[in-house]
C-alpha cells in the first residue's frame, strides 16, 4: 500500500467526489481512479460505491477512512518533527486537560520559562480523554490529565490504570467544590435543594462529569434530575456565568483560587455523604515506547515539584 493512494482515497471520500479530489490533489481523474483501483484491489475489497451523484464509502471503506486519517496524521506529525529538528527549534508541546491547563498550570509555568527563556512552550487544553488519544495518536509527547477511565476501546482493556502503553505519574491533589455567587443566600444545601437549582454541567465525556456523577450516585440523585442550565467544556465561560447569574458549578479548587480570595465567587457546602468522591489527583503521562529528550525529561520534574 503506497501513501499517496490513501492520500488520494481519503480526499476522494472527503470530497465525495473523484473530480473534486482530482482537483484538490492536482491530479488527472483517470490518474485518480487508477490509483483508487489499485488501493482497491491492495485490500481486497470495494472502499467505494460509484454513482453519478458521486461516490459513496462502503463499510470496508468508512474503516479505511478511519485509519487513514490517523496515519496521515501521524505523516504530518513525522514531517513536523523533522522540519524542527533541522530548524534547531526547541520547542516543547504539552497537551493538558481543562481544568490543569486553563488555570493553575498557567499560573506556574512563567518560572519554568524564565529559566529556560530559548525554550518555546505550547499548551492545548482538551479534556482528559483527548489529552490520552493524543498523546497515544503521537501528537504530544506530554500530557497532563485527571484519571484514565475514558481511555479508547481500541487501546485499552477494563483495567485502564495499567495501561500498558502510557506512563502515568500522579503530581498534585485538587477537588470539585460547588460554587456560588455572593449573591447566593445560602452556604449549605441539602441534597434535595440541590435538584432545584440550576447548575452548569461539563461535557459528559469529560472527567469532571464522571466525578460528579458518581458523587451523586452515591447520594441517590440522579444527574438527570438535575435543573441543568447549560454544558461547557470551557472553565472560563463557567466561572463567568455563575458570578453574573443564578447558576452554581462544580469547578475544581485550584481554578477558583482568585475568585474565593476575592470574594467574587464563594463554595456552597452540601449535606450529603462521599464528599471524598469529588477529590482527584492529575497525572503527567507519555507513551512507554517513547524516550523524553533533556528538555522534556526537566519539564517533567518541574511539574512535579509545583
């Protein structure tokens, strides 16, 4: 199989069009069938079905599509890579979960810079599922996240703490509080008070989610009976809508930080059992298979002694 007719079938099936594709890659349509054909017939089996409206992909296909945009992801990476080491750049990318990255990472980071000032530092926030699935995809060699029970199917069996693919290496403890305006009349809530207010509410793939889930599992309340206001990945545009509204959130500590000092934001107690449900520990990660360089290997203890 030659790269450059994944490249080819993989515009072709975005494009769903083998005349627009040809036109995208600057390539002949006849020089672009032919190589479809012999990818085609590489794998056995049809990854198209023609049609004068254009072109559909098959089952075989959609799983042929999958993988190729990882691998031309992974071209692309490669590509990079190179280009940086023959431009001598040091450069040093970090993948962090929102609730790290957004806040406390951003507040400590300045004094690692400081004493590697030819050092570029670049850092992408995601939730913890994607800061794993990219650093294992190879588009970050670091990673910093909370917990690993989002991990991808294709990579991992139940027991995801003993991944045999990642090093995980758990540095600082945080937890959700739920938080209020100073408007808010009260400090303490009951359980049941909790189902009539309206609370802003993560993603539910994120891992914030899954902690409070559990929590009021554990409590017998179901996260469905609650007054949603809305979802949001951004801790930002959390923050900001329950200072100026009626909502409350759960946000982790060490993102509120200013905020409590300030008294622009205040935590309200609940009187339910398994607080400890909502405390966790983020973990800095990289693949097994894959030896830091010096730089890495120093961010590496820097962020474990913050």
């Amino acid at each position: 199989m030659k790269i450059d007719y994944l490249k080819s079938f993989y515009y072709t099936a975005r494009c769903s069009s083998i005349s627009k594709a040809s036109e995208t890659l600057h390539i002949s349509q006849p020089g672009l069938s032919k190589q479809l054909q012999k990818l085609e017939k590489d794998f056995g089996a049809t990854l198209f079905e023609r049609s004068n409206k254009g072109v559909i992909l098959t089952k075989i296909g959609q799983k042929v599509f999958d993988y190729a945009e990882s691998i031309l992801q992974l071209e692309k990476n490669l590509y990079n890579e190179i280009e940086k080491i023959k431009n001598r750049e040091e450069q040093l990318n970090i993948a962090a979960c929102q609730n790290f990255g957004s806040f406390y990472f951003a507040s400590k980071i300045h004094k690692f810079e400081k004493d590697f000032s030819n050092l570029q530092i670049k850092i992408n926030t995601y939730n913890s599922s994607k800061v794993l699935n990219k650093v294992l995809n190879h588009d970050y060699t670091l990673g910093i996240l909370v917990g690993m029970e989002n991990c991808d199917h294709l990579f991992f069996e139940k027991d995801c703490e003993n991944c045999p693919y990642i090093d995980k290496i758990e540095f600082f403890e945080d937890q959700l509080v739920l938080c209020a305006s100073q408007n808010f009349d009260k400090n303490l809530i009951t359980r049941d008070e909790m189902k009539n207010l309206a609370i802003i509410m993560r993603e539910d793939d994120s891992s914030a989610y899954n902690l409070i889930n559990d929590f009021l599992n554990k409590n017998k309340i179901n996260i469905d009976d609650l007054n949603l206001s809305f979802i949001s990945n951004s801790i930002n545009i959390t923050k900001q809508a329950v200072i100026n509204g009626d909502s409350l959130a759960f946000l982790p500590k060490s993102a509120v930080t200013v905020e409590l000092a300030r008294n622009i934001l205040k935590i309200i107690e609940i009187d339910a059992n398994f607080k400890e449900l909502l405390h966790f520990k983020y973990s800095i990660i990289k693949r097994k298979d894959y030896q830091l360089t010096d730089k890495e290997e120093q961010f590496k203890k820097f962020i474990l002694s913050v």
